[in-house]
C-alpha cells in the first residue's frame, strides 16, 4: 500500500512533484495523476520535497501529513544585498561575555540548524552541549593534557600547531582551546556513517550562523575537536560514546565586543570552464 496519499480534487497534473523527487520514484499514471513508481515505495529517504513543492497542496505523505508542514509566508527570502552583508559580516567570537546562554534559546537554534541538508536525507547529525561553563573549562584542561601527550612524543602535529605555546599560554591564564566561552556545541555521528564528516560540518556551519539573529557569537573549537576525537578523557567527559566520532566543536556565548565594519579577504581564487 504507497504512502502516497493525492487530493484528486486539487491536483492539477502539474508534475512537478514528479521532478522534484530527489530518487525518481514518482511518476504520473493515465490519468495524470502523480503515484509511487512500482516497486520503489522503499527507495523514498523521507525528503517531503514532492509534499512542500506542490502549488496545490493536493500531496500528503503517510509519514507527514500536509496538515502538519508549515507553510512559508511571503517573502521570506534575504535580498541579496541583506545576504551579502549578513555572511561577510559574521565573525568568530572569541571573547565572551560572563554570561549563560539559556538552555532554552540553544534548543532552539539546534532545532533550526537540523534543517540543514545531509546526505540522502540521512539526518545522522548528533548533538552534545556543554552547558556548565565548568564543564567546558574542564574539557579545556583535558585538551591541553591531551596536547602535552603528543609534545612528549615530538608528535609532528603538536609541532606543527604549536602545541608547547598553546599549553604555556594555558597555564599562564589564557585559554587558547575554549576561550573562555560559557557553552560549548558539538556535532558527531556513528563512526561507519561515510557521509557523516560533511553532514555534521555543514549542520555546525547553520548553527553557527544562526547564532547572529539570537545575539550570540560562535567559533569553531578545532583543538577541541581533536581531543574529543583522540584523548579518552576528554570523550568521556562530554559523554560521547567511543563508537561515535566528532566532527564539529563550536564554542558559544554573547559576544563581549560588537565588530562594526567588514574586514578585508583575500579575492576569490575562481577557475571558469
């Protein structure tokens, strides 16, 4: 029995659903009236792209029914002049105000940055948040004993990143791994999901951005993200399970310092063909 479900009354026989269908799994039958193609109702991945694309809204889907989507309200996109000047005026936040996010707004953005697209509509992307700034220095102090491991070994890569600085900056007083950010946001997946490096990146890269709208800064925790992948300790600590791999550490916080003006960047180095 399909999934499917078409309001023959408000059809029109369009097909766009027939083409937006990421898997080509739906076609219009003699009627002209849209069904699953026989024998692929298991390739569908869930998208709902032939629901939300419907100018009727004549398709509902056993698994999300028409009556449950949100319909977009009229010009909702960003011009792109607000486009430009939103991306190119985002910066990482390194210095943080002494001041809790509540829980309840990075619920929220995590809610939002699900949206983001994965592979094959896999939505693998697993979230772990460090809300007790305690907690986050803690991981901070474990990263850097993590650090000092690989210094003791003449490890190339604690060479190649300055380790033995980083470590001595930390022990001065100066976080270098997680700045003093009162949050932490992790992204990871199960270590056998393939696509999971690029689904969990570019779900932390939506996150990111939408901590502007909320007044929050954001940056990315690479060292963090390391230890988290490398040092038991640190894994353990923010109850990762070691069948699992981080792919994103994001530290979180109100920014201490507004930027007013966009810094210059190298030019886009573009190959046309």
């Amino acid at each position: 029995m399909s999934f499917l479900r078409v309001d023959i009354t408000e059809c029109a026989s369009c097909g766009t659903c027939v083409e937006v269908c990421p898997v080509r799994i739906l076609e219009l039958d003699a009627e002209k009236r849209p069904r699953v193609r026989e024998g692929r109702e298991d390739d569908c991945i869930s998208c709902g792209h032939c629901a939300c694309a419907c100018p009727k809204g004549a398709i509902s889907l056993d698994f999300m029914p028409i009556e449950k989507l949100k319909e977009l309200p009229a010009g909702w996109r960003l011009t792109p002049e607000k486009a430009e000047v939103f991306f190119k005026g985002r910066r990482s936040i390194r210095v943080y105000k002494d001041e809790m996010v509540d829980k309840a707004v990075i619920d929220k953005m995590i809610d939002i940055a699900r949206y983001a697209p994965t592979g094959i509509n896999r939505q693998e992307v697993h979230w772990a948040v460090i809300h007790d700034p305690n907690k986050v220095k803690e991981l901070a102090g474990l990263t850097v004993e993590w650090m000092k491991g690989l210094v003791a070994e003449k490890s190339p890569l604690a060479e190649s990143l300055h380790f033995e600085g980083i470590i001595k900056a930390f022990e001065s007083g100066s976080d270098r791994i997680c700045r003093g950010a009162p949050h932490t946001v992790i992204t990871y997946a199960p270590k056998a999901d393939r696509m999971a490096v690029t689904d969990c990146v570019i779900a932390m890269a939506h996150f990111e951005l939408i901590a502007l709208p909320f007044g929050l800064g954001a940056c990315w925790a690479g060292y963090l993200k390391m230890a988290l992948n490398e040092y038991t300790a640190a894994r353990k600590a923010a109850g990762i399970s070691s069948k699992a791999e981080c792919h994103g550490a994001m530290l979180l916080g109100y920014p201490k310092y507004e930027y007013n003006c966009i810094p210059l960047r190298v030019e886009p180095r573009i190959i046309w063909r």
